[in-house]
C-alpha cells in the first residue's frame, strides 16, 4: 500500500470509474446552451488580464485558458467531474454581447455579468461587477465598441459585493452626489451590503477563500469554476456608492432617458435585498440572481444567513404570474440569457419548482422524523426537474440546501439529547483515537478504505486523528488524499473547492495564510457605514473575559454625519451604545469622521497614529481610551480551518 505523500495527486480508478459513468449523463445535458451562451457575440476576448492597484493580475481570463482545449469536450480531465467541466465550459464564453437590440451584456469579465441598457442619450447599468477594475474594462468595451454615451442610472439588483463593487469603474461618484447619476436600489439594500461584509467579515472572507478556490492553483487538479461564474477578481479595488432612490413595492416603475423600468421587490431570496427588473418596451425581463443557469444556495458555504426557499419559490411563480406572458427574453447578473416566451417560462417554472420541492420535501421528511443529515442523504430532485442543467448542483446542491431548510425551521440541533451537549471537535477527537486503539490503527483501516475509494469515510473518521494529533503528518496526508479525490468528483464548483483547499492546507500544516490580520472591511465600503454598525462592530472586538471588570463611558460626534451624537460604554464585558444620548460624567469625548471611526472601530489603524489626524479628536482621559484599545481583540484572518 503506498504510502500518501504531500504532493498533489492523479485521480484514482474510483474516480475515473465514477466519471467514465457521468460522462454519458454529461453529454445528455442540453447542448443548447453553447448557442445560448455564444449568442449576440459582439466582440470576444474581453481583456484577457485586467491589472489592478498593484500591478496584479485582478482578472486573468488567460488563466482558464485549460478549459477552451477543443480536446476536451469529447474526453475531458479525469480529474473534472464531467458535468462541473460542461459547466466551466459554458462560463468560459467572454465578451462583449447584446441580448436584444438595447440591452448588451459584458459576461467572463468577473464572476457576474454587468448589462448596459441604451437610453435615448445614455446608458442605465444594471449591477456593475465586483471590482472596480473590471467594471472600467467593462465600461471600455462597450464604450469602443457600441459608441461612448454617458451613464445616467445604475441599478444594483441586490446587496451582494459581486453586484455593485465595481460601481467607481463606471460612473465617478461625483456625478452621483451632483444628480447627474441615479442610483437604484431595493429598500434595505444598503443596511444588507455593508452589514454582511463587517460583523462577521473575517470569518466570511476566509471561508471564501475555500468556497471560490482563491489559493488554489487554475488547472485541471485545482480551480476550474465556480458553477456561478469563473472565480472572483483577484484584490479588487471594491467601493460602494449610496443608493440615491429606494424601491420599496412590487409594480414600482421608472422612467429613465426613455426607458420603462417596472420593479418586483424579492426580499429574502438570493440576498436579504433584492429585486428583479422588468422592462416593458423590450419585452426582456432581468431575474437578477433569482433565476440562473445553476441551483443556487439557499445556503452558501461561505457562511450567511439561510434564505428563504419557500420565499423563493412564491417570487418566482410571481415573476411568472406578472411580467413572463409579456417578454421574449430573460437575462439575469450570472450566466446567459434564454430566448423565446416557451424557454423562458419553462426555466421560470422549473425553479420555482426545484425551490419548492426542496423546500416541502425536506419538511415532510422532518415531519416524518428524519433528521437534517439523514434527509440530505435521501432527498433528490425528481428526473423532470433534475434532468434540466439549470437545475445541477453546479453552484448551490440538494444536500446542502436540504440542510439549509432544515436550519431555518429546526435550527442545529436535531433532538436527539446525544447531541444536545457534545465534547469539542479536540476532545471528542481524543476520545475518539482512542477508543478506536490509537492513531496507528486508525490509520491502517482508514488506507484500506483509501484504497476502496469510500473517500467520505475517510475523510470523517481520519478528522479525529488530525484533530488529536495535528502534528501528525501521515494523518494530515491521509485526509487529504481523500478530501482531494472528493474534490475531483464534486459537481458543485464551491464543493470541489473547499475539498481541494481542505487538501492543500492539510499538506502544508495549515502555513498558507498563517499570521495574515487584518479587517475584512474594504475601504471602499467605509464611508457608506453608519455608526451604529461600527459601535457594534467594536462590541463584536471587545474580549468580554478580559473586560469584564472595566468600566468605561464615552460620548462620541461624528462631524460629517451632520455631528450625529452617541453616548457608549463597557460594562460587565458588555459593550453598549445609545444615539442621540450623553454621558454626564464621560471619560473621553470623540469628535470623529465616519472614515476615522472605522479606522479605530475596526483596528485600521492604531490609537497613536488616530490622535495625530485631524478628523479624530479626544477630550478626556487618553489613558482610559487606550486600556478599552487593549481589551478589543484584533482578527486574524488566516486561522486554521481543516485544522483544530
């Protein structure tokens, strides 16, 4: 039996046994979406490398470059499953499109698609990427391809990053503040972006680092896509512009330069802000990240509130019910667009039904006394919905999203009293090795089922060893072998990637990211924060072990939000904050701007640099204000995951 080494690996013989069998199902899926995802090319080669800020590669379409090999199709890597490798494909087709006459989309450019609508003398843009960079090479294309005209709206259709980070690469926010540009979002967009990217920020982005592949190499062993999209830019230069209009009801329609535009609100689906754009005169309705060419996540793996599938379910059949009867095309921010009142119907229908089944499925089974893991096992969409390739786990999965609802009703726990209180992953762990007669023998079984190919078997049970002994390195390279080969039959882009990044920091004793610090927080996302939002963030920093003895009060004035006041404090390890209050007997006054408070509610910036700029003054005790610094803990962003 070979011993496992910390080098990457071919694919076993289970593997490409299980590949050789999806392969025929592969080739079944609707070969029409090469016609869908190639049609109204204007020009291809979207700028193969956009470089950004430091002289990096933001986006590197040359990257992909494996995934166009014409050999392929026919035969593609053993070490792809099939019908993830169709998918990376498809998302391969990059350029500069138009949709109908008057709507064009820039697609391969970013994980999203930015669409440009043509006005009487302008452009409204829906969804301007992630990055600022790529959305100005974006803005480029169509500008020397379809003729330069200026922006005059923007539409963010929800409150992810990938949605509107890139708004500075296509309009100066200047012609914002000035009126020139209007920005449209749906009511609570703002709260939900900047929310999202900050309380919970590090833990988030380090999990996306495994979700989308980011330290993972781009070939036919590492990332090859996301089901969604390529992959995410590369340190992009991220910023957020304030929304300057709100849509708060369904039917809310707009005229801009001569465009109708008619809004349904969906809260609560793809993102807590959402909604999707009709546009009457083109007969061409926008389903924003409701309707794609994937399952989506009713929970995604990078962490986040769980969506509301039955929510989903219902806004689709309303997006049937109200704008399908009047359009010829659907498009959406990821994928491409389906032709025809008949195909867009249908793919409107059968994810409204996916959603629901998943949904109503996963309930009866509760009801029937399954628990979350046992319904993941079990449930799978019927041949009628599962059949179609917009409805492949590509993206979001069954078991997953199965979970997913399972969590929202039930929540972690599944009644049994064995798992009311359990030991930690370490100490169970120990348990664990031990009971079973010692790393050694765990181990030995544990290559035995390596060699079987029950790859998730080995990756559980060979968990506990790596937990109890994380030095010990034929543990770490037995998990990872398994974890690598779960990786390569994965359908799901995200599924595979976490496997592979699981695998990879397990053969380098976790040193990738080790020691990285930092906030998560962009500053491009800084100036549209509240303070309320960073008071809580400084709650979230605050050790309350350490604190609990400090007892602390402050008044603070934030200048540039029309001298907006709040009086905050620590007690019992508690940080607590009131607006428009003042503490009689404060300890320390803070005049601040809202970038200077973000600096120090996030540790941007230490109190000796902050004392020394003029939007950040201190009355009072500095003394006291630097022991509240030493009780705020500083998050490190790259802590082990696939270790203890």
């Amino acid at each position: 039996m070979t011993e496992p080494t910390p080098e990457r690996k071919a694919a076993s013989q289970s593997t490409a046994a299980l590949h050789r069998a999806v392969q025929g199902a592969a080739s079944a899926l609707d070969s029409s979406d090469f016609d869908r995802a190639s049609k109204g090319l204007i020009a291809s080669g979207a700028p193969r490398q956009v470089i950004g800020r430091f002289g990096h590669a933001v986006w590197d379409l040359d990257a992909y470059a494996f995934v166009e090999d014409p050999a392929s199709v026919a035969d593609p890597p053993i070490t792809v499953n099939p019908s993830l490798w169709r998918q990376a494909r498809l998302n391969n087709h990059a350029g500069l499109f138009e949709v109908v006459p008057g709507i064009y989309q820039v697609r391969g450019m970013d994980i999203s698609n930015v669409t440009f609508i043509a006005g009487e003398t302008g452009w409204i843009v829906i969804d301007p990427l992630t990055a600022e960079e790529t959305a100005a090479a974006a803005m480029a294309m169509v500008n020397e391809h379809l003729g330069k005209r200026p922006v005059l709206a923007v539409v963010y259709t929800h409150s992810h990053t990938d949605h509107f980070g890139g708004m500075r690469g296509v309009v100066p926010e200047e012609d914002v503040a000035n009126g020139r540009v209007a920005v449209i979002a749906p009511a609570g967009f703002l709260d939900a972006a900047i929310s999202e990217n900050v309380l919970a920020g590090t833990v988030m982005l380090r999990r996306a680092t495994y979700m989308y592949g980011a330290l993972l190499a781009k070939d036919p062993q590492g990332h090859v896509d996301t089901g969604l999209g390529k992959g995410l830019p590369a340190l992009p230069s991220v910023g957020l512009v304030a929304p300057t209009r709100d849509i708060t009801a369904t039917g809310e329609e707009m005229t801009i330069d001569g465009v109708r535009l008619v809004f349904q609100m969906t809260p609560g689906t793809e993102a807590p802000a959402e909604m999707n754009v009709f546009l009457p005169d083109l007969r061409a309705l926008c389903m924003a990240e409701n309707c794609t060419a994937n399952q989506h996540n009713v929970y995604t793996l990078r962490g986040a509130q769980v969506r509301d599938a039955l929510a989903w379910s219902k806004y689709l059949d309303e997006s049937l019910a109200l704008y399908a009867p009047e359009c010829d095309v659907l498009f959406a921010s990821h994928h491409w667009p389906r032709w025809g009142n008949a195909e867009l119907t249908a793919l409107l229908a059968s994810q409204r039904d996916a959603y629901r089944y998943v949904h109503d499925q996963t309930l009866r089974l509760a009801n029937l006394g399954l628990t979350m893991n046992e319904i993941a096992e079990q449930l799978e969409l019927p041949s009628s919905l599962g059949d179609e390739s917009f409805n492949h786990g590509y993206y979001g999965t069954v078991s997953h999203n199965a979970k997913a609802v399972y969590q929202r009703y039930l929540g972690w726990f599944d009644g049994n009293p064995a798992h009311l209180n359990p030991h930690s992953p370490v100490e169970a762990a120990r348990r664990y090795v031990e009971f079973m007669g010692g790393s050694d023998a765990v181990l030995e079984r544990a290559r035995d089922y390596l060699e079987r190919g029950d790859y998730r078997w080995v990756a559980e049970v060979v968990n506990h060893v790596v937990f109890a002994e994380p030095e010990n390195e034929s543990a770490r390279l037995v998990q990872a072998d398994a974890l690598e080969q779960l990786g390569f039959q994965s359908e799901s882009g995200p599924w595979r990637d976490f496997y592979l990044t699981g695998a990879m920091e397990l053969r380098s004793n976790g040193t990738v990211l080790k020691g990285i610090g930092g906030s998560a927080m962009g500053r491009g996302l800084v100036r549209s924060m509240t303070p309320e939002l960073l008071l809580d963030l400084m709650g979230v920093r605050l050790n309350g072990p350490r604190a609990e003895s400090f007892a602390f009060e402050a008044n603070l004035v934030v200048v540039d939000r029309d001298d907006e006041r709040w009086a905050f404090g620590v007690r019992h390890g508690v940080l607590h904050a009131r607006r428009n209050a003042e503490h009689a007997d404060a300890d320390v006054t803070i005049r601040t701007s809202i970038v200077a408070l973000a600096d120090f509610a996030s540790g941007a910036k230490v109190l000796d640099e902050l004392v020394t700029r003029d939007d950040f003054r201190i009355a009072g005790s500095v003394t006291m204000l630097e022991e509240l610094v030493g009780y705020f803990d500083t998050f490190e962003f790259g802590f082990e995951i696939i270790l203890p």
